[in-house]
C-alpha cells in the first residue's frame, strides 16, 4: 500500500527563522513528488519534483528530491507570518493501465509568530 | 494558467437529501478528474478517478452507490452525495490535470450535514 509520511506534524516558529520539513515515501510505482500549500481552501501547488539531486526554488522556498532514500525536504528561509499554512507533501504513483493516482501525507502545520 | 472551478463552496443539507458538487475545468480538457475528501485535521484521501465518457474508479471503503460521479464532458464532472448523513459532512475538492502537469484543484466544497 503507497504510503506517504509527513514531519512533523506540527510546528511553531517565530518570523525570521529557517524551517525544514520532512517527506518520505513507499510507492509502488514513483512517477513524482509533490508539495502544497494549504490555507484556508484547496491546496496551492508548490513544486513538482521528479529526479533526485536537483533543488527546485521558489523565492524563499526551495525543495529536493532523494530518489534512493525515498525522501524530500521543503526549505522555507526568513519566514513570514503569511507563511503559516499546512505544507502537504504527495507521491504520484502511476499504478497499472493508466491509473495513476496522487497520495498525500498528513501534511505538517506550520505556525509563524510574529 | 490552469483553473478549476468548483460549485457550492458551501452547502448545509438534512440528513437523507442528496447534494450535487460540480468541478468544471475552465480553460482546458480534462479527461480525467480526482475527488477527494478531508476531514478536520486529516490529509486529502483520494475518493474516486472520474474518466470522461466512462465509468468512475472508485478508491476502496468508498461506496460508489453512495457518491455517484458522472463524468459528462471534457469540462464538468459531477460528486452526488446521496442520503446524506452527519459522518458525510466533509470538505469535498476536485481535481483535475493537463497533460502531465501538476494537478489543480477546485476551491473545494465544505458540505454540512444535520
């Protein structure tokens, strides 16, 4: 069963601070990982990540891919309080005949004060 | 970019009515659409794959009798919720991809059921 695994749940921070958040991963057939931010609606993509080694980024946002080890990071350097948000982490697994299909962690709460 | 529209944003029912979610793709073709749920504090849980002109894929533990998806055209799928009841209350989201493109979900529907 494809599995996907969020840490930490949850995290407090103050405005300024680095923040890591954690993603691993047991798919059956790994087509790519991807992070989400979501706020008070549906989830807005972040990035999309495909091959290991290579940093995607986003402003004060980066993420990397560790194909072997089955895990991803997500960076968020100088956090602001509009950062605060839950971060969903997902694994798309091309199943069989077409059927592919997106599974999400729990996603890790991340609270910034100012 | 992308958009996926999806109606009510909101809806109260009584318990036993059935309530009818619609996810249109606005600017493109969507031969396959994703439902998911979530409920407070969980991660998204993929409910079913809805395939244009074709029968839905429905995820196991979720009843197809119960959440019948139709899939009409490349632009609108539909989530009917039928005999509602409390523990069906949720925040239902649909997606949908292009090509293989990230997917991009609708702003999701918050369904109360008393």
């Amino acid at each position: 069963e494809d599995k996907v695994v969020q840490s930490p749940l949850s995290l407090v921070v103050h405005e300024g601070d680095t923040v890591t958040l954690n993603c691993s991963y047991e798919v059956t057939n790994f087509r790519s990982l991807l992070w989400y931010k979501q706020e008070k609606k549906a989830p807005t993509f972040l990035f999309m990540l495909t091959s290991s080694g290579i940093e995607k980024k986003s402003g004060r946002l980066s993420s990397i891919l560790d194909k072997k080890e089955l895990f991803s990071i997500l960076n968020i350097t100088a956090t602001q309080t509009g950062d605060s948000a839950i971060y969903l982490c997902a694994v798309e697994d091309r199943g069989q005949g077409g059927s592919e299909k997106l599974v999400f962690g729990k996603g890790t709460k991340l609270t910034v004060n100012p | 970019g992308a958009v996926v529209s999806q109606h009510p944003s909101r809806v109260i029912c009584k318990s036993g009515t059935s309530v009818k979610i619609e996810c249109r793709s606005l600017d493109f073709q969507a031969t396959t659409m994703f439902w998911y749920r979530q409920f407070p504090k969980q991660s998204l849980m993929l409910m079913a794959t809805s395939n244009e002109g074709s029968k839905a894929t429905y995820e196991q533990g979720v009843e197809k009798d119960k959440f019948l998806i139709n899939h009409a055209s490349l632009t609108l799928s539909t989530l009917t919720v039928t005999s509602a009841h409390p523990e069906d209350s949720s925040f239902y989201i649909c997606s949908a991809r292009v090509g293989n493109s990230p997917l991009h979900f609708g702003n999701g529907t918050r369904l109360t059921v008393t």
